[in-house]
C-alpha cells in the first residue's frame, strides 16, 4: 500500500488515488494535422519505463486535483510529488535492464 | 536420443536409486552466432524454439534467459487454459492453442497434467448476462465449446457455490467451457525445454540481454551478459520486460507492465473441482492437484516492475471469494505473489514484426499469456522463419494501433464503458 | 485420564485449570495454557499424523509456527478448520481434534501403502509417468486429487464474522520476546506511539521457555516488569495473539489478531479475528529465530524433535516429551536444552554430536553434568516406525561424507536434533531488505534495510541474551528517534548471560549407513516429503537453479512455507554444486508469515457491505410498490414493477403499452448531473462532445455525444444551458463517475487555461420522468408552468413549482413520448412521486423499470451506451456522424479519421425484424448472411437489444451488422443452439414514430 504525497493535501495511502499514466504528454495542439503514427503515439505508446518514472495520478478519493509523480516502478520508492504546472524534481534517475 | 519418460523408466531407475537419470536440458554457454535468438526462457519463448526447431528445421537457435527458465510469468500465473474469447480474431488464436494444448503431454512425452475440468464465467449484471451470451454465441459459431448455464446449472457444476453472492451481485448465470481447464504451470516450460534441447536448440539462462546491434535498420546481434551474439533474427517473447527491450531497440510499444496478484491456500481435499472465474468482482478460483485453492486477483492500477502486489487488490478479491464461497472464509492464505503482466490497450497481444528488421515481437498478453503458450509459439516460429506474420498472428500486428483496428477483449470481458 | 509425562515442578500452565479435549475421538487432559501439541505430549503421544506423500507416521517436530508436521483438523462442523498446527493451537475445553491425511488414523492408515511404492515416488515422478493411454490423465489426476491436500475445508458457511482496523504509529514493534520488549520499552520511555504484537498469548517469546535470569532474577520477572511498564504509558497498544505477517510498500504492516479461536464457547459478537492494516512510521523487528533439523537418514520418525522444542515443551510447558533422549546436534547450543532436560529428570542417553571436537561453553558444562557425548558421530539408522525406539550412532570419516568404524545402538524415547538457528528474516525479506549470508552461522542475516525499519535481537544474529536486550534497547531507541522523539536514550542494558550457539559444525547431510537415497530417508521438507536424494535428483537432471529445485521437489512450498527446511536444502544444493551458499542464492521469502484467514482479508466488507448501494429518494416507495430491482453501476434501479404473479414479461408488455396509451412514471434519479460553469465552459462543452454548443441559449437543451480519445463512444445525455456560463450536464446512471473523471482530467492536465468548474450534484436531485400523451394534461394539475407546446417547446426547461416544490422541468424524451423530466431537491423527491402517482389516479398513472424503459427507447431507436455500444463503435458506426462537427475538434475526433474506423464494413446500428413477429431474439445472439450446416460460420453481427413490443404488435432488435447502414431490408440469420434459425430483415432502427410527432406533441 502506497503511501503518496499529494502536493495539495500531504501523504495519503494509495486506494484515495487513481492512475493516470506516464507523465508530460501532451496533447497535440492540431490533432488533425498529425499522422496516424504521430496519433497512436500520443494514444498508446508508452515508455513503461522499469525504474524511475514521471507518472500522473489524481486524488480521487481527496481533492480531485491531479499531479505528478516520481517513482521507481520497480521498488515503488517515491521521489517527489509536483503539481501539474510545476517543474520536475531533479532526481537521480535509475533505468533497470 | 534422451530416455522416455514412463512407469517402466521410473521403475528401472528405481533400481539404481534413481542415480542415471539424464539432464532433462543442456546448459551450453553460447555460441558466437545462431540463425536466431529467442529472448526470454518463459513458455512462449521456448514454445517458439521448439517449432522453430521442429516445423522449420532452424536448430542452430539460441533461447536466452536472464534468469531461470519458466521464472516469469509462465510460473506466476493461476495456470487457466480456455479459449471461449469473443472476438474471431482472438477465439482463433486461443483455439489454436488449445488444440495444442490437448495434445502437449503426449508430444513431449512430460505430463503437463493438462486437466480440461472446465472453466466457469460467471455473469453478476444484466449487462454481464448479455455480453457472456454475446459470446457464447460467438464461441458457437467460431466451433468452440461454450454453452450458457442458468443459475441452477451454475450450482449443479459448482455447489459450494453461494448463487447470491451474499446479496450484492447474484449469479444471474455463466458460460463453461467444458474443454478449457488447468495444468501444471512449470511443467510446461521443463517439457518445451527439454524437447528443444534433444533438438540441439542452445537453452542458456542466467543471460541477461544488453543491447541489440542494428545496423540500417536491420538487427545484426545481441549483446548479453555472456558476450555478444549473431544473428539476424531475434523474437522478443518477455512479458513485463518488453518495454525494457523495445526501449533497447530503439521504439516503443503501447503496453504497460504492472503486477498481476495471485495468491494460493492451504492444500485441503478436494472441494471445488472446475475453474470458476468471477469477473464483475475479480475472484478466480481452482483448486490445484496438489490441494491448495489457487486465487487469480487482479492487476495493480498502477505501473510496476515488482513482483509484489498492492494489498487493496487482495482484499477485495479475497472479499468476493467470501461472498460466493462463504465455506472458504476459514480457509487460510499460504502465499501471495505478484507477475509482471504487459497489458495492451485492447488486452490482446501483439505478435508479429517490429519497427527493426529482423527483430520480431511476441507481447502484450496481459493477464492471458499462459493459455495461448503453445499456440503463440507455433504461430510466432512460423513468423519469425517466414519474416512475414502467420495468418492468425496478422490481426494482432502492432499496426493496429495506427490503422485503429483494435480487439479489445475489455468489450468482451464486459467491463463497462 | 493421567498425564504420565507432566512434570509438577516447572512449567507455565495452570494446574489448577484442568482442560478436557479429544484427539481423534478419544478423550483426554491438559491445563490452561497448553497448546494441543504439549497436551498430546504430556499424554505421551507423538504420533499425530501421516505425512502428504509417503503416509509415514510423523510425530510433533517443533514447538511453534514452524512446525511442519503436526497439522491436525480442529473441530467439525461450520467451525471446522484444516491444517492446524498443534504446536499454537491453545488448549480449550471440549476441543476436538483429528489428525489430517490418515485414514482411518494415523496409527492405521491404509494409505501407508503408498510407503511400498516410495521407490517409484522421487521428486518429479508424476512428470514421467501418468502419460499412457493417452486420455487416461483425468482418472489419474482424480486419483491424485483425493490422495492430495491436508484436512478438510469447511462445508457450511462460517458462523464467525471477522474485523479489520486501521492503526498509526511511530514505532511498531514486531515480536515479544526480549528484544521486542526492550525495543518498545525505550520506544514508550520517549513518547512515541508503540505498538508492540506477539503472536503468543504470553510475551516473553524465548524466555518462556528458557531457565536464565536478567540482573539475577528469573528472566520471566523481567518480562513481567517491562510489560507493568509498558502497560503504563497511554500511548502503546500491546497485542498478545497477533502475528505480523505481511510487510507491504512504504511500512505498511498486516497484522493478525486471534480474538476467540482460544475459547471454548465462541461469543456472538466478538469477532473471531481481527486484521489490522498499521502503517508505522518506524519498525523494530524482533522476530526471533527458529531451530534447523539435523539432516540424517529417517529423521523423521515420531519422537524426533528440535532441541529448542523439547527444551521448550520441558521449560514453558511442563512437560516431558520422553523419558529418555538422544541429542543430535552440530553445535554447542543444543547443550543447553539437554542440561534443562536433564534438570527436568529426563535422561540424556547419549549426545551425537557431528563435530570433530565437542567444545563450547554448554558443551563443557554437559559433559561436567555427566553427558555422554559422541564427538564426529554420525546417525548411522533409526529404530522405531511409529515412535523412535532407538538411535544408532557410528563415527564420521574424516570427510564427514560416510560413516566409518563400529556403530552402538542407543535406546532412547526420543531425539533432539538441533542443526543451527534460522534467525526469522521474513518480514525483513518482505520488506526487501537485502539479506547477506553469515558463513560463520550458515544463516541469512539482514543486510540492509530498503524500508524504515531496523532488526533486533536473534532476528539479526545476535545470538545471547544479554546481546538481544542491547540491540532491543537500541533499536527501539533508534526507532523512537528516526520517528521524532530526538531524546530518546537507549538506557543501560540489564545483565544476562551472553552466550550463542557456536561453535559448529555444517554438515548438511549427516550420512547414514548407505548412501543418500539408497535406504531410509533423509527428509528435508517434511510436510512434502522431500528428501536430500530428491535434491540430489532435481540438481542430477539439471534443475539447477534453486528456485528450479524447489518447484521440481516442492521442497519449501508446504505451508510452513520451509521454515526448518530452506537453508538444509540450500546448504545440500551447495554441497551438491560445489558452490557456496551465497551463489545458490535464497528464494524469496513473501507474504505472509503464517497463513491468514481469508475471511479477515474480508473483514466487514461482505454481505450488504460488500460494495456500496446508492438509493433513489423515492426507494422506499419502489420496495413497498413490489419492483424488482436491477443494478446500474452502483445503483438499485426498478427493473419492473409486477403485480401479483405478474412475469417479468407480462409486467414489461403492460407497462409499456400503458404508457404509450396514456401516461408511466419513471424514476430517473439515477443520471448522472453534473454543473459546469465559468466563463469558458461553452467552449469546455464543444471540446468534450461531438457536437457544436456555441448557439444553445438559456432555457434550452441539447443532446452530446461524448468519446474517449479513441473515438469510441463513451457517454451520451442533454445538457442544459442554465444561464449564461452555466450548464447542467446529465450523463447516463453507470457513467456519471467515469465521466467527471474524464472531464477533470483534459480541464486540469490538458486544458488548464479554461476557466471552467465541474460539481456533480447527482444527488441533489430526484428525478421522475413523466411519459405519454397524457403527462401533459396530469403534470399541468401539479404545477404552475405553462405546459402548452407554444409556450414549452421541446428540448427546453422551465422552472416553477411542481406538487408545491422548487422544480426544474425538462421537455425531453427518451421515451419517444411525450415526455417531461421533473427535477426536485433530493428532499422533496418522495412528495414529489407521490403527489404525481395519486394525481395520476385518474390517468391510470402507471410506474414503469428500467426494462419498459429499454424498450420504449428501443421502439424509438435510441441506443444505450454500454448495451448498443461496447467500447468499439464510434459515432460513424451508430449513424451519428451529423453529431460530429466539422468545424471544431473535439475528444476522439483525429482518432475517427484513422484508416480502420473509415471502413464501410465495420459493424453497424441497425433495427431487425425477425420474419416470425411472436419470436424475441436473444440479446447477444450473433447474425450470419450465409447459413451453413454446422459451424464456424462467418458472423456479421450481433443483437445488443431485443423485445416484445405491444407498441408494435411484434418483436423487434436492434443490432449491430458489418456494412448494415447501407444493409436496410436485406436478411441476416441468427443461428441457435441445437439447430434452429431464426430469420431476421435488416430495417431502420427507428420503429415508433419516425416523424418525432409523439415527441413533439
């Protein structure tokens, strides 16, 4: 059971939240203008990275705000929380093979 | 040749105290190149080298794992085999697997104690009830077996079974599938394993993959931790881990690995003896030769390499079996674990070719894979010797996600959208 | 009943409390505090079961969670339970216990034959035979079922309830014994919140049943003290009966509590166990360690014990496990529980002692004792099948690999055998801390800890007394501090002895007369009946790995889980390989500790709680009229309301024409409302559905059609344009909750520069929908709105009282009527309902569920999301492509343009008229143009909606058909089981008014 810091309301356990996926994509601006392959990335594709991983989630069960997330998917520690409009944490960034 | 397995072999080796059995597989360290390399020791994987091997004559083949074989999800998993999908395409792909399954103990001559005791799909929601006649119908007409049980026909197969659900999501009824079952999850990977390597296939764990060689376009090796390989032909078959050697190659895929919970009981005789899976509340269960229930859970909500799982997910599940099982309440949870699933958006798998020549991708089954492990091998030899998918691998390229030409099980599954 | 091997003078029980129980139906007696196991003991009995494989006869091994071998049934009946492990089951009174696996029992079993075919049963066997002939797997495998498995589980519901709670705290103790006692002493001394669990009923943990003093007195008192202490302070909780077993992400701990398993009459309203869930910002764990079996060659005869539970049956429990014992041993610390024992009047025949020299502090004081001890002996055979009767000891080759020179046979009642200590690094593990191999202890130790948390005592190697209090008082006070308590002292640490259990010597396989696996056997795992030849095995036909040789010899999958058994495999793998430990790795230890009840992971959250119900206003009033209820997501929705022993059927046709024929009431509460305002919400609602809203006005509404991203339709429903800036949007019942998700999220991550505000007020509202052509003529007795279609054209609101109350109408149908929505407070709601059902007398006012619903919306050929649309269809594929607006994007647009959803032959909505007008298609039921004989058949679609329509005097469905908008008045067919057709004409999915003139009236 996690324990995530909300950047609004302070550390609550994991089943007050809900997953939003990797981080920092972002939708593009003229979707009409994109091809199918610029398009099923922006849908689908996913870094599914195994190790440190900027990733979103909303307070559902709290705030409702939504947030960014830093954390190693595969120890599950917590590096930082930051609100959506906010820079990144600097983290030591960790990919295992 | 290596010695048959039967009552006679155990009975001779008896008598020498069982001290000349052979090696059931090789250990080779690897060559400097094969004509393929197979990652990933798990069923799948080596299911492909064995056809590779046997139906297209490739024995200078590799399979390479980064620990031991079978230690992913092919030993993680709640050992169900059915094949009553919905959609064509996918009831295609787990007949055919199926078919093999019914066959594998006797092709390899290693009990696989495949076991067709019939699998339950039970329907709680009037919307359940319409999509599992959905699909049975479905099942029918593709030839696969699936018929619709009323509720008294649930607690005929089932009658440990509470019909209401302790009130909140009744058994409004179910399909079963009296040809789908269970078998012994490791066996699978032992017995394809051993079959490869009478065939001269090299099977080399603790070989961690660390880069791919590509040039123009094309795959021209892999580097692991025992040394960089040849080859101009790689199939990637590593569940969780595709993402890591997709990442590897350079592209990436539409799939997200999390961890998939299971969990077992104490052995006690035998009490329940088909699968039923409950999917509106998440509780899958079976009873496995050995005695102990064996409880599918669900995914984690959230991305994750470890093979732990969150304890919400255990709860509820373990709540729903209480419900429709209130005799198991007493019973007593002996271990809990956690495999790392790559799910797809449409949780159906992708099988075919990848954005680098020569590198073959075979992923993306989710919580699925265990059934389909022979027919996914079969029909990935078949691509990765022909460079060109096979006819029932063709719907499940990773083009689909551009052309938007999805088979999105989650439909069928019934999951409200 | 006498208990010959009860010593009067030692011992925790209460004589004073005698306790009657039986074990396999025959009667006898221990005392308050005796577990089942020092009962049967204090009886004299050993034998308890028959193990899983062989049948072998097998006798009590340990004296706590790690015993493998005494698994006994518990009770009969609803509170039966399985696999019971008598060394912690508490003695009750008319406790009834059997053994499992033996029939008739255990001194008779009759599948003792199976020891005649041992020889055909290594490791593995069932992979090589069972093949032949070819079908014959499922008469094998029944077989194998029934010989299989442990006790019996249930086979009534359970009568007992079970509880969950949450708990906080700064430091959270793990384990009661010395450690864990010193550890939450300090942890309280500072203030910090303590939470300290055992899963005994007494703390102390080893000190039970251990004879040493702390500063001079009796170790017991010390406990006694340290609890008073505890006791005192308001902030620690202190939980007997409660076992950590499961270490979680970020120092979220499982516990369980036993609340009434120990007690004879079961109280109806405590639960039986209670799981409590505490995240610690701190943990101390003091788990302990457990004793390792020597293993030698039938080790696993009945009256073969651990030291440390003959030591502790002696000590703690008062009782003499036999009259005269062998030792076993590889180290000095065995000593210690034979010198008790001899205290106790029991005589040490002789110690076995595998070491090439016996020396060590115990060591020395044994043989001052008068000890014989056999230094580099080995355990040549074992006399005895169903009790040990004597032991044959013979010297070690120099090797220590076979036995060499003259054997003696010694006579004994039982053994102790003692390999090392395990310290208890489970929870640690879970927590995935990093362990490192000790080679002076042959043990797994922490190594570094991943999560807040710290090890104490012998959990961590620290193997004397005196060394466990310090690093108890050490790591409460390091904990405390790390928690926030920055005073904290570790204080002195009281005065005890210090001693461990080296030296030793690690022979993992003791030899016997024959080589391993050539006579007797040498058992490893004892539940699953693996011996060292069935490693051996495993490694010969290349399950190397150990992870390979635990899954093809079971070894360590018991549910002891391979607490006594792990290490002597890794160390014979090791030997084995000729590799270290360290290189053959460990497997890892999950959770949990000791096996949990499901029942507890379930807590209260079963039966009516098992997931929430939401309720209309107006429930009461749907319970009283008699209707069925149907669940739409979370929500209890009439489904019919029958009259008498009115079918679902019948009630449906007659709901359905009185409606069309003068007016029906339906509650639809359930749709989901949410209020969108600010000053850009007009241009949030052209972003979030298909269609354009820049020109509704105030007063009007609109139906939108809502995608994901992926172009498929994912809700539909009217908004409203309340007034400048503000809407009211409603979303189907199941939806409303996805669909402010969904909305949330493009606002805030996609989109935060729009000024716009979601609330959902679902359940500010109660909603009726009157329908029918006489809704008007009956709203307008109720209200003071203008109702004239003149003045309250559709698909437009007014506001104004209705039976008296504040009220929102809205003219819209999904009836296809003449129809209007009447929206009250949530309060007013039940008024409301009434107020129109007695004013509705007169029109024969009837209520009508959520199936006369589906099909009056059906008749009209309105879809319904989730039933018409499964996650795959667009907008395109339903007809709606004139929602979709060319002027703008909006969710799900770019992904309509993609090659697949442009294909003419996707599946398509259309309506179905089967040829034979009384015949109802079933929903679900799949299409084919070209009939065959038999199956497959290729299938061109599916019905998702299907009826009787009284409306139309004939059956009707709508369906989805590839190709089918450009299909209408071509046949499909729908194949049923056992060979019937039924022939269907592709139509327009509109079947009732296609004009709109009802709607419109």
């Amino acid at each position: 059971m996690l324990l995530i810091p909300c950047p609004y309301c302070g550390a609550r356990t994991e089943n007050e939240f809900a997953y939003g996926g990797e981080a920092h994509k972002v939708r593009p601006e003229h979707p009409e203008e994109v091809s199918d392959e610029a398009w099923a990335d922006y849908l689908f594709l996913q870094k599914n990275t195994n190790g440190t991983y900027y990733e979103r989630w909303v307070h559902a069960h709290g705030c409702r705000r939504w947030f960014n997330l830093v954390r190693d998917t595969l120890t599950n520690q917590v590096h930082g929380a930051y609100k959506i409009e906010e820079e990144p944490p600097k983290v030591d960034e960790t990919t295992y093979v | 040749m290596k010695a048959r397995y039967s009552i006679f072999s155990l009975a001779r080796n008896a008598l020498s105290y069982h001290e000349n059995w052979q090696q059931a597989w090789h250990s080779p360290e690897p060559k400097k190149s094969y004509d393929a390399v197979i990652v990933g020791g798990g069923g799948h994987g080596l299911v492909t080298a064995y056809y590779l091997a046997k139906e297209h004559g490739m024995r200078n083949i590799a399979v390479i794992e980064r620990g031991w074989l079978g230690g992913g999800n092919t030993g993680r998993n709640t050992t169900i085999v059915r094949s009553n999908y919905m959609w064509d395409q996918s009831a295609a792909l787990y007949e055919h697997a199926l078919k093999l399954w019914e066959n594998m103990t006797r092709e390899l001559n290693f009990n696989v104690m495949f076991s067709q005791r019939s699998v339950l799909n039970l329907a709680h929601t009037q919307n359940e009830v319409r999509i599992t006649k959905r699909r049975i119908h479905s099942n029918r007409l593709n030839g696969i077996d699936s018929t619709w049980l009323d509720p008294e026909d649930v607690k005929r197969e089932v009658p440990i079974i509470d019909l209401r659900g302790g009130g909140r999501y009744p058994v409004l009824g179910g399909s079963i599938q009296r040809r789908a079952g269970t078998a012994r999850h490791d066996a699978v990977a032992w017995g394809y394993a051993r079959a490869c390597s009478e065939m001269g296939v090299d099977i080399i764990q603790q070989c961690a993959v660390e880069g791919f060689d590509i040039e123009g376009g094309q795959v021209t090796g892999v580097r692991t931790s025992k040394g960089q390989i040849k080859t101009n032909k790689v199939g990637l078959v590593v569940a969780g881990h595709c993402g890591v050697l997709a990442n590897m190659a350079g592209f990436k895929l539409p799939v997200n690995s999390r961890p998939l919970q299971a969990l077992v009981s104490e052995p006690v005789k035998p009490i329940i003896h088909n699968v039923v899976m409950a999917g509106a509340v998440h509780a899958y269960i079976s009873q496995s030769d050995k005695g102990e229930l064996v409880i599918g859970a669900g995914t984690d909500a959230y991305n994750g390499y470890s093979q732990w799982g969150s304890n919400p997910v255990t709860e509820d599940t373990l709540a729903a079996i209480c419900e429709l099982y209130p005799l198991f309440r007493r019973m007593r949870m002996l271990r809990q674990w956690g495999g790392v699933v790559d799910t797809c958006p449409d949780a159906s798998p992708i099988i075919g070719l990848s954005p680098v020549k020569g590198i073959y991708l075979n992923c993306g089954w989710g919580t699925g894979g265990f059934k389909a492990t022979p027919g996914s091998g079969h029909i990935f030899a078949d691509t990765v010797a022909n460079n060109r998918p096979h006819p029932i691998a063709a719907p499940f390229a990773l083009d689909r996600f551009r052309t938007g030409f999805l088979i999105d099980e989650h439909a069928a599954a019934g999951v409200a959208h | 009943m006498a208990q010959t091997y009860r010593l009067q003078d030692r011992g925790r029980v209460d004589l004073e409390r005698p306790i009657d129980f039986t074990f396999n139906g025959k009667r006898y007696r221990g005392y308050a505090g005796d577990t089942v196991a020092s009962a049967l003991l204090a009886n004299g009995i050993h034998l308890v079961g028959r193990s899983f494989k062989y049948h072998r006869p097998r006798g009590i091994l340990g004296a706590g969670a790690e015993e493998p071998n005494a698994l006994l049934q518990v009770e009969s009946g609803p509170r039966t339970l399985p696999n019971v492990r008598a060394t912690q089951a508490e003695l009750y009174d008319g406790m009834a216990v059997t053994s499992v696996n033996a029939w008739p029992g255990p001194d008779t079993d009759v599948g003792a034959v199976n020891q005649l075919f041992a020889k055909l049963f290594p490791a593995g066997f069932y992979y090589k035979t069972f093949m032949w002939p070819g079908k014959a797997w499922p008469y094998y495998e029944k077989v194998i079922r029934h010989a299989a498995g442990l006790g019996k589980a249930p086979t009534d519901p359970d009568p007992d309830f079970y509880d969950k709670r949450y708990a906080h705290c700064d430091v959270l103790v793990a384990g009661g014994g010395p450690a864990g006692l010193a550890a939450a002493l300090t942890a309280a001394r500072s203030g910090a919140r303590v939470v300290l669990a055992d899963e005994n009923p007494e703390f102390g943990g080893s000190l039970l049943s251990a004879r040493e003093t702390i500063d001079g007195k009796p170790a017991i008192d010390w406990v006694q003290a340290t609890l008073d202490e505890l006791r005192g302070h308001p902030e620690v909780r202190i939980l007997p009966r409660t076992i950590v077993f499961g270490y979680y992400d970020h120092n979220w701990i499982d516990l369980l509590e036993s609340r009434t398993d120990h007690l004879s009459r079961k109280p109806d309203d405590r639960p039986r166990q209670r799981m409590w869930k505490v995240r610690a910002q701190e943990v101390v764990l003091a788990t302990g360690a457990i004793e390792r079996p020597l293993v030698f060659v039938d080790n696993d005869r009945p009256g073969i014990m651990l030291a440390s539970a003959a030591r502790s049956y002696v000590n703690r429990y008062g009782v003499k496990p036999g009259n005269r014992c062998v030792l076993v041993t590889n180290n000095d610390g065995a000593y210690q529980a034979a010198l008790d024992m001899q205290d106790a009047g029991i005589e040490i025949a002789a110690a076995i002692d595998v070491r090439a020299e016996a020396t060590g502090p115990f060591t020395e004081r044994a043989k001052q004792a008068g000890i014989r001890i056999l230094p580099n002996h080995g355990v040549a055979a074992v006399d005895g099948a169903k009790r040990v009767r004597a032991i044959k000891a013979q010297p070690l080759a120099a090797d220590g690999e076979r036995l060499t020179g003259a054997s003696r046979k010694i006579a004994c009642d039982f053994v102790a055998s003692s390999g090392g200590w395990n310290p208890t690094v489970h929870l640690f593990s879970q927590s995935r801390g990093k362990l490192r191999f000790d080679a002076e202890t042959a043990a797994f130790v922490p190594d570094r800890s991943v999560q807040r948390a710290r090890s104490a005592g012998c959990c961590q190697g620290t193997w004397g007394l005196m060394g466990c209090l310090k690093d108890g008082l050490a790591a409460g006070a390091e904990a405390a501090k790390a928690a926030g308590f920055p005073d904290t002292k570790a204080g002195s640490t009281p005065k005890a002895s210090d001693d461990g259990f080296l030296p030793a010597r690690w022979l993992w396989t003791v030899p016997g007369e024959q080589p391993v696996g050539h006579k007797g056997k040498h058992f490893v795992d004892y539940q699953n009946d693996v011996t060292a030849a069935d490693l051996l095995l495993a490694i010969r036909e290349g399950y190397t790995s150990i992870e390979h040789v635990k899954r093809y010899t079971t070894t360590g999958m018991a549910t002891d889980q391979g607490k006594t058994s792990n290490v002597n495999a890794l160390g014979i793998v090791s030997q084995a390989r000729g590799l270290p430990i360290p290189e053959i790795g460990t497997t890892t230890f999950r959770p949990p500790y000791t096996p949990v009840t499901f029942g507890a992971w379930g807590g209260r959250d079963v039966g009516d709680l098992f997931d929430a119900e939401r309720h209309s206003p107006m429930h009461a009033w749907h319970v009283r009229a008699g209707a069925a209820f149907e669940n739409v997501g979370l929500w209890k929705r009439p489904w019919y309301y029958p009259i008498g022993n009115e079918s679902m059927h019948d009630a449906v046709q007659r709901e359905s024409k009185a409606t069309r024929d003068s007016v029906g009431i339906l509650d639809a509460t359930t749709l989901g409302r949410i209020d969108v305002q600010g000053p850009d919400a007009v241009e949030f609602l052209n972003r979030v559905y298909t269609n354009g809203w820049k020109t509704l006005k105030p007063g009007m509404a609109r139906y939108g059609l809502m995608l994901g991203e992926d172009g498929m339709v994912m809700d539909d429903g009217v908004t409203a344009c309340l007034r400048e800036n503000h809407y009211l949007m409603h979303t189907t019942s199941g939806g409303a909750g996805d669909v402010l998700a969904h909305l949330e999220e493009y606002l805030q991550t996609e989109w935060p520069e729009l000024r716009v505000y979601l609330t959902t007020v679902t359940e500010q509202y109660a909603t009726a929908a009157l329908a029918g052509p006489n809704a008007r003529k009956l709203l307008q007795e109720v209200t003071d709105i203008d109702l004239s279609p003149e003045a309250f054209p559709f698909m437009t609101f007014r506001e104004g009282t209705v039976a008296g109350v504040p009220a929102r109408v809205f003219r819209i149908s999904f009836s296809g009527d003449l129809s209007f929505e009447i929206n009250v407070h949530a309060d007013h709601g039940l008024h409301m309902w009434q107020t129109l059902m007695s004013v509705g007398e007169k029109y024969d006012i009837t209520p009508y569920g959520t199936e006369t619903m589906h099909v009056l919306r059906a008749e009209k050929g309105f879809i319904i999301v989730g039933q018409e649309t499964d996650g795959t269809v667009t907008p395109i594929d339903l007809g709606m492509d004139k929602l979709c607006s060319s002027k703008k994007d909006f969710i799900g647009k770019r992904s309509l343009a993609r090659p697949d959803m442009l294909d003419p032959q996707r599946k398509q909505f259309v309506g179905l008229l089967p040829d034979d007008p009384e015949e109802v298609l079933e929903e679900g039921a799949q299409l084919v143009e070209v009939l065959k004989d038999a199956p497959p058949m290729d299938m061109v679609g599916h019905v998702s909606s299907s009826y009787m329509s009284p409306n139309l005097g004939r059956s009707f469905a709508l369906a989805l058909v590839e190709g089918g908008l450009h299909k209408h008045g071509q046949k499909v067919f729908a194949p049923m089981p056992g060979g019937k057709t039924i022939a269907c004409t592709i139509t327009n999915p509109v079947f009732f008014d296609p004009e709109g003139e009802r709607l419109r009236a």
